[in-house]
C-alpha cells in the first residue's frame, strides 16, 4: 500500500501544474471549448521539458489532529524521467525512468521494473497527458480545466484501478504567465489531504540525466 501511495504521489507531481482554492481567492471560470484546452495543455508542455524544484508538503490524516510536514526536491525530465527526493523529516527517494523505478527509504533500497504493470502504465499516461498536452485524450482520469485573471486550474478525477479506489480528486494550479507550479492538493477516499507548494521553480533548465539513475 506504501508503494501505491508514492506512484499516486508521482502521478499528481508529474502534472506539475499546481493547485488550489486553499490557496487563493481567485475565480475560476470552466474552459469548456476543448481546443482552448488543447492550446493551454501544449503551453504547458512547451515550458515543462525539464523542472527542478523545492517542496514542502502538508499532509492532513483524517483521524490525526496535527499536520504532517515534509520538505524535499522535486526533477522532472521529457520524456518520463522524474525523481522525488524527501529531505525532511526522513529520507525517502523515488526515481523512474526509462520504465523502471527506484525507491530508497533510509538504508533499504527497492526496484521496480514497471513492464507489464497497469499502474505504471497510468502514471505514464498521466506523464504524456499533462506535460505531453495530450490531457483531452485521456482515459484514466476525467478533466476540467478552469482559467482565472492570474492562474490555470485543474481538477483530475480518476477512472480506472487502485488509482480511482485510493484517490478520490486532484487538483493544480499553474502561474498563466510563467506556467510554474505553484502547489497541489490529493483528496483520499480515505478523507487525508495532502498539499504539496513548490518554491524555486526552474523551467527548462539542464537537468544531468545521471539524478534519474534507477540501479
């Protein structure tokens, strides 16, 4: 179940677009022309070839009364290279690349080899959909898209597997401007919510493909 929660945790990172209401006052007003949306989702692609970002996360767990803190490092690479790097309070790191998946918590160390796995197909999906612009064809998550005067939103439904069994919505927002990430928000069927705020965002800056190593 630990490892299903990272893959949903990368799922949502990968859009790396940010959300949320909790954030802002703004208005949004549903894109409801899907060219518009096809355009805004290639905006997106084009200024997300590489991300390299900071993190702090804020996970609420329904029956704990305190917030959850942790901080850490987030890189994203076209095509399908991403590695997540918790730096706080303890160490957990998540890599995937080229099909296959790295995970290290403390001193243990697990790979993945993702062939054949309907779960590590959807994260691609979701990868190709988002930062591909290919959001309007996707099967595994249903999509609004929302403009504001300063920000893009979108809330992703899932669909299908034990994505759509854990997670109930996500939701992102993104700067109109510079298209950085500013947070995102999971809603759990469970009833926990996790915020995820990115700070010194990095758009399509050399990236070493050396962080996304999985051996």
């Amino acid at each position: 179940m630990k490892t299903i929660k990272i893959l949903l945790i990368l799922i949502c990172i990968l859009c790396c677009i940010a959300s949320l209401k909790a954030q802002t006052a703004e208005k949004f007003t549903l894109v409801s022309n899907p060219q518009e949306a096809k355009v805004i989702f290639d905006q997106i692609r084009l200024a997300s070839n590489t991300i390299d970002a900071d993190f702090v996360q804020e996970k609420k767990v329904d029956i704990l009364e305190n917030v959850i803190i942790s901080k850490g490092k987030f890189l994203f690479k076209q095509k399908n290279s991403l590695r997540l790097e918790y730096t706080s309070p303890s160490y957990y790191l998540v890599v995937m690349a080229a099909g296959k998946m790295l995970i290290k918590d403390g001193d243990k160390k697990t790979k993945i080899d993702g062939k054949g796995s309907k779960m590590f197909s959807q994260i691609q999906n979701v990868m190709a959909g988002v930062l591909g612009g290919q959001m309007t064809d996707n099967k595994d998550f249903k999509y609004e898209l929302y403009k504001g005067e300063t920000n893009y939103k979108i809330r992703l439904f899932p669909q299908t597997g034990a994505i759509k069994d854990l997670l109930k919505e996500v939701e992102f927002v993104t700067n109109k401007t510079t298209l950085k990430a500013l947070s995102m928000t999971m809603f759990e069927r469970s009833g926990d919510v996790t915020v995820m705020k990115f700070k010194n965002v990095k758009m399509n800056t050399p990236i070493d493909d050396k962080v996304f190593a999985t051996h």
